[in-house]
C-alpha cells in the first residue's frame, strides 16, 4: 500500500516572535513618544509645556506589539503554506457571484431611502452627502484611473490634475457666462481629455518610474498655475458662489419657485443632496458601463497588450502611441467629469482641493483593490473614504483619552497601516483575479500568481 503523505505542517518560533515582539516594543515606543507620547499646550503664562499623554502612548505600543505577534505567529505561517503548494485562483461559487451585482445595484439605488427610514431627515444628510456621495466620486475617479493604470499600466502620479481641470472649467464657465451644468459636464470632461493628450505626447518614450516623475511634475504645475493666475482663479482665495445643479431648471431654495414650493413639501436641504446622489450614482454607473465595454474592444485589448510588454505590443503591429495618448484621454475625460460634479456639490473650489495627496489617495484605491478590476476599485473606495469618515464618528473614544483626542487626526496612520496589512496579505489587490477579455471556448479567471507582480 502507498503510504499517505503527511500533512503539511509549518513551524511556528514562538521565541522568535517574542523577541521580534520586544524589539518592535522598544521602536515603537521610541517613534511615538516624540510624536503622540508628548504634547505642547500653552499655559496661564503663555508658556509652552510638555503634557504626556501615556496612556495614548502605551496603546500605540500595544498595538504595534499586537501587529508583530500576529505577523510572526500567524501571516508568516500561513504564507509559507500558501507558497508550498500551487496557488489557485479563488473563485466565487456561481449562485453567489450571479447576485453580487444585481445586489450591489439594488443597495446604492435604496441607499438614500434607507438613510432616510433611519436616521430622519435632519440626520439623512450627513449620511448621504458624507458618505455616499464622497465616496461615488472616489469610486469614479477609481475607475478613470484603473484605465491608465490598471488596463495600459501607466503609472500616473497627476490624475488630480485632470480632477481640477474639470472643476474649475465648470466654475469659470459657470459664473462667467452663466452655462448650466449638464451643458458643461460634457465640455469639462472634453477639456480635461485634451489636457491629458497634452500629458500624454511628452511621455510617449517614458516608462516606470520616469513616467511617473513626470506625471508628478504636471499635477505640481497645475496646481501652481491656479495658485499664480490671480487673475483667472483668484489664486488660494478660490471660486465661490458656483451654480448649482437644478431639477430641469426647478433650483433648490426656498424661494417660490424651488423645488419645495413647486412639489408642495416643506424646505429642506435633503432634497438637493438626494437629487446630488443619483447624479453622481448615474454618472459612475455610466463610467462604469463605458470603461467595461471598451475594455473588450480592440482599444482594450491594445491596453492590456501594452501593459503586458510594449515591445511584444508593438511587434504586433500595435500603434503604442495612439494607445497610450486614448488612455490619457479618457482617463482624464472621466476625472473631468468628476470634477465639475465637485465643483457644482461644493459651491466653492480652490487649489487645496487639489494636492498630490488626492492623486495619491486614488492612486492608492486602484492599487489597494486590484489594478484592472472594476469590483476591486469600488470596495477600496468604500473602505478608504468610507474610512475616513468613520473615524468622524468615533466620538466615544474621547470618553478613553480625553476630550482634546481627535480620531480623524490618525486617520493617515490607520490609512498607512492598513495599507501595509494589505500589501502583505494581498499583494495584489483585494481582487487578485481578472477575467480575460478574450478566451478560447470558456472563460476562467486568471491566478495573480500568473502574472508580473500588481499586475494581476
């Protein structure tokens, strides 16, 4: 008889990972005493003094200690197990992935309904605005930038560019020659295309970390230029009183004529605020439709084939320009879109809205959720915006260290720590698999392990 194979089994150094834990410890507590351990205020004479605030401190080391001994006791483990047997796609069971979607729909469409059952008119807005909203933006930036990134793997550290572009397109032309918004969505996102084709011709021979250098450099220079250009911008003062968006011409105030005298309800600002979120819900659905169905065109084959290798892309016979510059263009046209939306919700913009840190946050949706999966793109957004303004919430824990202690202050280091857990857990996105846009006789889902590294 064959003898049976023993079970795989993976040792754990419990010494080494006390030892690990103890050093971890020490760092720790060394990083975190300057920066959380001890605080300046001011005293009844005007005097800077050192206020420690331990027990913040004792939990931040606790937590690093926590994170070390979960690292060496199980994540380390548990890869090593992974790695020694042949990894396979993970694959959604057929009844439950033929739901996912049509759920996913139905829940953003009743999402403001819901709110409203819930949390009341007077709480609804929050909810919607703060959270719904904020986050189909970011949803639709996601997707413009998983064309350029995650399809023609074009790293592009200025998408934030294109995002301005779109805004304060919106704002001049609104205020300046009073065009309505839906008149101007389209010509914001055309502007923004023809900003990208402008990006896109002086690094056509560029590639890694040289292209991303360069994308860097044209986010910093637009916004430099709405810094200087006093004139047309008004430079860091901004744009204000922007138009709004109306309900085909009926506006949202309580004169007369608004939306709630017309209907006959009682004026409130929910109404506008819904009215905003199944804008913005159309606007990424209809990105959403359109990014998919160019991805099975030959434009989207071309992407993939250019991310894959550009030299066998262009054996093929591949025009590589006219690839790249149709990716820039309709990456940007999509965040143009999204910012003449922005400019028209907030009423004001100025170039603070518009940092490195923006391109760096959606940046970090499309990597975090797998780069060429639109699914991928949509939960990152959630966890990551969605994140943010949880920590608004978390009023509790002042309750635990003090009533000057402000969640959203570390939401940067949850953010950083999360992202690290992921990278570990998750190299390659939280969806690591694609479905190919060509197949022979059946379609199967692609192993992240198949392919180059956050290329999956």
């Amino acid at each position: 008889m064959a003898q049976m194979a023993a079970p795989e089994t993976t040792d754990i150094d419990v010494v080494g990972a006390l030892k690990s834990a103890v050093f971890t410890a020490v760092i720790a507590f060394g990083l975190f005493l300057p920066l959380i351990g001890l605080k300046t205020t001011q005293d009844i004479h005007n005097e800077l003094v050192l206020e420690p605030r331990f027990p913040l401190l004792l939990t931040f080391v606790a937590l690093a200690v926590a994170g070390s001994l979960l690292m060496s006791l199980v994540i380390t483990p548990w890869r090593a197990r992974r790695l020694r047997r042949a990894e396979q796609p993970t694959r959604v069971p057929p009844a439950l992935a033929r739901w996912i979607a049509p759920f996913a729909l139905g829940f953003v469409v009743v999402y403001p309904v819901l709110v409203l059952l819930t949390a009341g008119f007077q709480g609804a807005v929050k909810w919607i605005d703060n959270f719904g909203i904020q986050i189909l933006i970011y949803v639709m930036l996601g997707f413009g930038l998983n064309i350029v990134v995650g399809l023609a793997g074009l790293l592009d550290l200025g998408y934030v560019a294109f995002y301005a572009v779109g805004s304060y397109s919106y704002a001049l032309l609104a205020k300046t020659f009073g065009f309505s918004f839906y008149m101007l969505l389209p010509l914001a996102g055309i502007l923004s295309a023809f900003w990208g084709i402008l990006l896109g011709f002086p690094v056509l021979r560029l590639r890694g970390d040289y292209l991303a250098i360069v994308t860097l450099a044209f986010g910093e220079i637009i916004r430099l230029v709405l810094i200087n250009w006093v004139p047309v911008t008004n430079g860091y003062a901004g744009i204000g009183g922007i138009p709004r968006p109306s309900f085909f011409g009926i506006p949202f105030n309580a004169d007369d004529n608004g939306f709630a005298a017309v209907f006959g309800l009682e004026f409130s600002p929910i109404y506008r605020t819904i009215y905003l979120y199944y804008l913005i819900l159309a606007l990424v659905l209809l990105t959403a439709f359109v990014t998919t169905r160019l991805r099975r065109l030959p434009i989207g084959r071309a992407w993939e084939a250019l991310r894959e290798d550009e030299i066998a892309c262009r054996s093929l016979g591949i025009n590589t320009t006219n690839t790249k510059l149709t990716a820039f263009a309709l990456g940007a046209m999509f965040a143009g879109f999204a910012g003449s939306f922005f400019a028209a919700r907030q009423g004001f913009i100025s170039p603070e809205s518009f940092t490195f840190l923006e391109s760096a946050t959606i940046l970090s949706i499309v990597v975090l959720g797998g780069m060429g999966s639109q699914s991928g793109v949509a939960i990152a957004a959630i966890a990551m915006i969605g994140g943010t303004e949880i920590l608004r919430e978390l009023d509790f824990l002042k309750d635990w260290f003090g009533n000057d202690f402000d969640p959203t202050q570390y939401r940067m280091l949850v953010f950083g720590l999360a992202m690290v857990l992921i990278m570990i857990v998750r190299p390659r996105g939280l969806i690591a698999t694609r479905a190919p846009s060509l197949f022979l006789k059946a379609r199967k889902a692609i192993s992240g392990a198949l392919v180059g590294e956050g290329q999956g």
